[in-house]
C-alpha cells in the first residue's frame, strides 16, 4: 500500500503512513517446516517528512538471527524505491542485543547529531521494524552505551510500536511543536516558577493534556518542580463553555514531598488557564469532586487563576 505524506511546516513533523502496520504477515514455510514471514521494512521518503514500507521476506526464523537479518537488510538503501535508510550513513551502529523482549540498540555520537524531526523517524523506523518479530516487544536505544533521552533530560527508557502508531493501527502519529507557559513548583515548593516549554508532542493530543503531561514529566530547569506525582493517571480533559475539566487518578491526592497544597493545586490550575478558551478548572477523582484535595482544599468549587504565588518566569 502507498503511504500519504504531508509537507513538513515549521512546527509540524509529518509521520502519516497508510501501510499495514497492524496486518496479518502472509507467509510460506522453509525447508524445516517453520513459518516465513513477509515482514515491512521501514525507510524515510526523499522528502524526509514521512515513512514508507517495503516488503522484505525473511530467510532466518530464529529471533536473533532474524533481527541480524533485518538489521543488515534496512542498511541497505535501493535507488529503485527512491527511498532513505532510517539510520543515516554517517551514524553508525557500534553494537545490538536481545534480551528476552528488548532490542538494544547503541550507535555512536553521531546519533545526537541528527536534527529532532530526522531522530524521530529514525526512532519511529526502528521500532516499527524490529517489534514485528515475534519475541521482540520493546526497542531500547543508547549513545555510547547511554540511554537517549527527551527533551526534559530524562531517558526515553524502552519503546514500543504502540508508542508511534495512532488508535486506528494504520498510520503513525503525526507530531508537531509546542510551546506552553506551564506553572511548576519553586525549588521550596512554596511558590510557582513560570517555565515556556517547547517541545514536540502529538497532534493527537489535546493542549490540555500536553500540558498536563509536561507537569508530570517536570522540567529541566533547576529552579522548578514537578507538581503531579508520577504514579497519577489523567482519566480524562475537556473543555465546554470555558471551563476545563480534568478527571484524576485516586493517587492525584497524594502528597507530594515538599511542596504546599496550593502550589501543587494552582500549578494545574494556571498552567490550563494559560490557554485562550480555558477561564477556570474542575478538578475531579475519578469522576467525583466530593473530595478534599490534601485533607485542606475542597474540590466542589471552579478553579481560577491565582498569580498571587507566582514567582517568577524563566525561558526554557
């Protein structure tokens, strides 16, 4: 199947495919009775805004042996396909692994090169490709023998196709850059620092929820903290007539560690009414608002902006 490629603008990297990610591989069997299969090979298209598959039919059966396979056959870039090798020419691949279901990939430095849109293809290829093999659910990839990491500074960790492929299974999501003035703790917790982050996010998601997800992930800038506790699931946002409603886990009650209940109420809060259409916030758990949020703040009430506790505004 053709795949459908957007023009990449300045803030949107275009990953949409029409290729049958989610399909059922049709085989044949090899001379020991196992089952072969035809398996998509993932390249960049000569615009370098969207992937493209091939299909390739695997000789090797065995996991190991099949990654090998795949591995050397993606290196291989064919002018007939008019197609690019996910991984650059010159970014090499000092070592790979299996291990139970992770494949780990390590390249050398020139990896931290690649612009963020060619790395996120280059990531998005990879995945896709070595998580069709049976055995093979996660890829891990390191520079140098250290995990790469996000925008925020933290590793990437494993990855899975899951990750990359939208809830229609049949085209990979599409990202764009975003930027938001998002409220975080101070260093003492007792006040907001004002962070601008940047970053790219998918086009999937809301702007509520991309800002909910930074607050989550922190930031890198020392003076600021994270406010929503890790272990916390965002049930659901949206927005009607102004009002953002934001539906929590039970562990958004928690406590977290040093910082008082109005800074970590009000982080949320400010950072949602931040966006033009967002005038005040409701906050529930898990459908409720009958809770106290930290035994002190009643979650019955419409949240406003609150600037009172605002300290400062640092460029990220």
């Amino acid at each position: 199947m053709v795949s459908k490629s957007k023009r990449l603008t300045a803030l949107l990297v275009s990953l949409l495919l029409v290729a049958g990610v989610s399909s059922v591989f049709t085989g044949c069997k090899s001379s020991d009775g196992e089952v072969k299969k035809d398996y998509q090979l993932y390249y960049i298209n000569s615009a370098r805004d969207s992937l493209k598959t091939v299909k390739y039919n695997a000789k090797k059966t065995d996991k190991v042996e099949l990654a090998n396979e795949l591995m050397n056959a993606i290196n291989e870039t064919s002018s007939k396909i008019n197609m690019i090798n996910a991984i650059p020419s010159n970014v090499e691949v000092v070592g790979w692994n299996v291990d139970d279901s992770v494949m780990y990939i390590n390249f050398d430095s020139e990896y931290l090169e690649m612009d963020r849109s060619n790395e996120i293809l280059c990531r998005a290829a990879l995945v896709l490709t070595f998580t069709q093999i049976t055995g093979i659910e996660y890829v891990h990839i390191s520079v140098e023998g250290e995990p790469i990491k996000d925008s925020f500074g933290k590793n990437v960790g494993n990855m899975k196709s899951a990750d990359f492929i939208d809830n229609s299974g049949s085209s990979i999501k599409s990202y764009e850059k975003r930027k938001a003035e998002i409220y975080f703790a101070s260093e003492g917790g007792t006040g907001l620092e004002a962070v601008t982050v940047e970053t790219l996010s998918a086009v999937t998601d809301s702007m509520e929820m991309f800002i909910l997800e930074q607050l989550k992930k922190g930031t890198s800038d020392k003076n600021a903290r994270s406010t929503i506790p890790s272990g916390v699931k965002i049930n659901g946002v949206n927005t009607k007539d102004g009002v953002c409603y934001v539906d929590f886990s039970e562990e958004f009650l928690s406590a977290v560690p040093n910082i008082t209940p109005e800074v970590e109420l009000y982080s949320i809060v400010n950072s949602l009414c931040e966006l033009p259409h967002v005038n005040k916030v409701q906050i529930t758990i898990n459908g409720t608002n009958d809770k106290k949020f930290r035994d002190k703040i009643s979650l019955e009430k419409l949240f406003e902006r609150n600037l009172d506790i605002v300290k400062s505004n640092n460029k990220k």
